[in-house]
C-alpha cells in the first residue's frame, strides 16, 4: 500500500534548509511507494493544525525546485513550540496520530536544529511504545551555530560561515580607508559556541589582515585582557577590527550582555542575547577614546543565499534525498549526520544516529582550536572550515535583484 510523506521546518532558518527540503522532494518524487508529498507550514505548530501543502506538483518541476534551493530562510515557515512529555500529556500525541492517519502519512521528515530533535525524539518515542510501527520519523538537521553533536557539521554552517568571512573582508576595505585610529567590534551568532565567530577568519584566506582578534563563547572574556590585546594591536596598525561571539561570558560564567536587557528565554530555556558589541563599544569609547563602532550581523548570517557555499547547498540536499532513503528502509526516530571522508578532495557521506544521542548536548570548538591567548583561531580550526564554503551556486536576478521561491 502506498504512503503519504510530510515534511516540515523548525528553528531558525538558514540558507541551506530549503536545500534539504528540495532533497527531500526529490528523492519523494523518485520513489513509486510513496503517492504524495505534503508540506505543513510552520512545523510542528501547523501539523497539529493540519496547515498542509500538496508539494507533489508543486515542486515537480526541476526548475522550481533549483530556484528553492537558492532561496534563503524556511519555505514552509517555521516554530518554536515545544511538545510536553507524552507520559505527562498524550493529547498532542493522539492528535498527531490521527492527523497522520488522515493524510495516510508513512514517512515525516522533521528539519531542524536541536529542539527539533527534541520533537522528532518525543514523536519517534510515543509510536515505539505504542507499537505505531508504520509511520518513520526522521530528523534532518540544520543548525547554523554548528552546535549539534555528532555531525561533523551541520548544513547552514558553511553558508553562514561563507558570508561572515565576506562580509569581514568587506567591513576591513571600509575601515582601512582612512588616516584616523578606529576600532570596529563585529558581534556574531553564537550563544553557547564560537563556529560562526571563528569563521570570521576566513576573511584573512586572501591577503586581509582582518579580524586582528577574535573571542569565541568557549573562553571566560576578560574586558582587562580584551582592552590590553587592544591596545598592542593599535602600536602595530591604525584601523582594529575584532570579531566577538554574542554569548561571551566574564569569568563568573554571566553573559556580558546580563547588565544590559531582562534575562529573556524562549519556550526551550534559550537565552535572548544581543548587545555584547554595543557594550563593548561602550568601554573602548570610555577607555581608549578613538573612533569606535559596533556591527551586529544579525539575520544577515544565516539568510544570504546570494554567497551561499555550493559545498553546502550539496550536502544539505544530499542529506534531505538520505533521510528519505533511510526512513523507506525503515529508519525511524534517528538524525542524519554528514561524516568527512576524505580531505583532499574534500568529501562527506551521510550516516544515522539515534536522536536521543544528540538532545541536551552542545558540540563547542575544540579548546586546542582556540589559541593560548584565547584571542584568535588555530590553523586546525581554518583546516576544518576551508572545505565548507567552497563553491558557489547560481543566482537568479530579475529587476535587479535575486529571485526567490514562493509557496503562494
């Protein structure tokens, strides 16, 4: 009897996860046993509101679902709705059964970051102990932070990682142009991990001399240190331009930016930050007196499709067509990982791992990836990253300007 597949996105979008759902159709498409492709708008939120969409024609087309793959953020939309333990409150559950049972769902893939895991865990764990045997869970992963465990990274990273060492080289060929001392602290993603900031120093890959320091969230943050390696940079070059991960913290362990807003958290205990380069803008104005500016990357990071890496718009596709596969072999409750296989070429292959392995876990830069002063990067971190950004994918202009993929 042939099944249904649904897939959804959660999180955070990136410039990748719309890759992973071209992948994911593509592989559906291919496949006679499955009948249709549904997607549901904004995760798990809209499945529970049955929000569907017939994706079976609507992407059949090769040329719709190239243009997805260049599209930034979640096509499908997104959420941050967290189930409640099915021991403890079953309704969700019931209902997300018997909404599966309507639409005849066999297979759902769930793309995400860690808190999507968390509900691929949850769903994956409810059919396992009510013997539902016929529906596959699997959890697709996106995480442009690169905090998942297990995965040697995650798609969205490369991107994301693409774009902040551009937009380094961009920001030195401004600061540079004039005569006058100035400092420019560039703030980017990163609660608990540095990736995202250490990748700040791809911009050095063809001559530029920037970031002149960087701080990843792994390290205790000093402002006397910071002012003291501030200082020696500006005896040696006019123009410094430092590279800060959000979620830095003193040496007590509170986040900088704890002075500076109310302690907001999301529905998954995570932290809202932002502000650590205003607030060290603040103390070098007070404290070294030149010209200073702050620059929050923000969403730029993980929405600029128009540098995105081919390396990880392939992979991300790649891992979407896997999944698929995986569940029609009859995987369920496990998340897709991408493996290095070889260096030089660089390639990776996909394998599956239970998804409870990766809840609850951050993966942080390798200390030893971080130098002894813990203001910069080794060259075994810039081995790891080089690989990721290769490549570049085609871009589609009209009026001017890119074109995007549009669900109505």
């Amino acid at each position: 009897m042939k099944k249904n597949l649904l897939v959804a996105q959660s999180g955070g979008p990136s410039a990748a996860i719309n890759a992973t759902l071209c992948g994911v159709v593509e592989m559906g498409l291919e496949h006679p046993e499955i009948e249709k492709i549904y997607g549901v708008k904004n995760g798990i939120m809209g499945m529970l509101s049955e929000r569907f969409v017939d994706l079976t024609e609507l992407l059949a087309d090769e040329s719709a679902r190239q243009l997805l793959c260049q599209t930034p953020s979640s096509a499908l939309g997104s959420c941050h709705m967290k189930l409640s333990p099915w021991e403890e409150n079953a309704f969700e559950y019931e209902k997300a059964i018997s909404i599966f049972r309507k639409y005849n769902i066999g297979y759902f893939m769930y793309i995400g970051g860690s808190d999507s895991m968390d509900t691929v865990h949850k769903l994956s764990e409810y059919c396992r102990n009510h013997h539902i045997n016929d529906i596959k869970i699997i959890g697709v992963p996106k995480a442009i932070e690169n905090d998942l465990p297990e995965t040697d990274h995650s798609p969205g990273f490369g991107s994301a990682a693409k774009y902040i060492g551009t937009t380094l080289t961009e920001i030195a060929c401004d600061c540079n142009v004039y005569a006058l001392p100035s400092i420019t602290v560039v703030e980017i993603m990163g609660q608990d991990t540095g990736w995202l900031t250490a990748s700040s120093a791809l911009a050095r890959l063809n001559g530029d001399a920037a970031p002149d320091l960087i701080y990843l969230s792994e390290r205790p943050f000093s402002v006397e240190q910071f002012l003291f390696d501030v200082r020696e940079k500006m005896m040696e070059k006019r123009s410094v331009i430092v590279a800060v991960s959000e979620g830095l913290r003193n040496e007590e362990g509170a986040y900088l930016t704890d002075s500076l807003q109310n302690r907001v958290e999301d529905e998954f205990g995570h932290r809202i930050l932002a502000g650590v380069s205003r607030f060290l803008e603040e103390i070098l104005r007070q404290e070294i007196g030149c010209k200073v500016r702050s620059v929050e990357l923000n969403l730029m990071q993980r929405c600029a499709s128009h540098v995105a890496s081919a390396t990880d718009i392939q992979e991300a596709c790649t891992m979407g067509r896997e999944a698929v596969r995986y569940a029609l072999e009859g995987g369920s409750g496990e998340m897709a990982c991408l493996r290095r296989v070889s260096e030089a070429p660089y390639a990776s292959e996909v394998f599956f791992i239970p998804v409870d392995q990766v809840l609850n876990r951050v993966k942080k830069v390798p200390d030893e990836w971080i130098n002894e002063e813990g203001n910069d990067i080794t060259q075994e971190m810039m081995d790891y990253l080089i690989p990721l950004i290769q490549g570049e994918i085609p871009c589609a202009y009209e009026n001017g300007v890119p074109v995007h993929f549009h669900l109505s």
